[in-house]
C-alpha cells in the first residue's frame, strides 16, 4: 500500500472524508467537501487512489462505494512514523517534547494525567 505522504492535498480531503464516513460515494464527497472540485475530478482522484492502494469500492445500486484500504488507526500510526523519522529523528520524546513546549498546546489536566499513565504502563511492560 502507497503511503499518505505521497497523496496531494485534495487526496488527503477525501481520505479523511472516507473515514469520517466510514465509506463514501463520489456523491458523498462532493457533498461533504469544502470547495470541491467537479464530479469527474472526484471521481478521478477517488479511482487514483484505489491505485495507490488507499482504497477499495464495491458496486451498489450502480454507484461505486469506497471504503479505506487500512483503518484509521493504522493509517495514523504509518502517519505518525513518518513525522517522527522526517521531523524529530524517530523520536517520540522529541515530537512529545516539542509538542509539550508550544505555548498553544495546551493540555487539560485529564490528559496530563493519561499521558502519565501511558508512560508507566510503557515502563511496566519494560520490566
């Protein structure tokens, strides 16, 4: 399966349409898309990124109907490998670093206490 970091921009918009829907029509697309293209340019990238391996459709009632190839949860973990290798070295504590750091991060005290309880279960599994 190709990787997310080599989808345009319009590509990325229908993805995350696909899985917000959990599967779309080009109808569905168009309808769901901010400043959407024309029909055939949907139905173009839609058809290009069953070629990429991104997506897969069935046939209903004469409309094709797409769903993602991977879940969402592997596609944001891919997504998140790839930030980490480009951005941060591989990682994890750098990107938590940098993200922790931003003054517009602002975490509520629920996830600080989730991030902590990541951690030592992340330390336990070690041990």
């Amino acid at each position: 399966m190709s990787t997310e970091s080599s989808l345009s921009r319009r590509e990325r918009q229908i993805m995350d349409i696909v899985y917000r829907l959990g599967e779309a029509t080009v109808s569905d697309v168009l309808t769901d898309m901010k400043d959407s293209p024309t029909r055939t340019s949907v139905r173009t990238m839609m058809r290009i990124l069953e070629e990429k391996g991104q997506l897969k459709h069935r046939v209903e009632n004469r409309a094709f109907v797409y769903r993602p190839t991977a879940s969402r949860k592997q596609a944001g973990r891919s997504a998140l490998r790839r930030v980490l290798s480009t951005f941060f070295e591989g990682s994890i504590e750098h990107a938590v670093a940098a993200y922790i750091s931003d003054p517009r991060a602002r975490l509520t005290a629920e996830q600080k206490k989730q991030l902590a309880k990541l951690i030592q279960q992340a330390r336990d599994e070690k041990e």
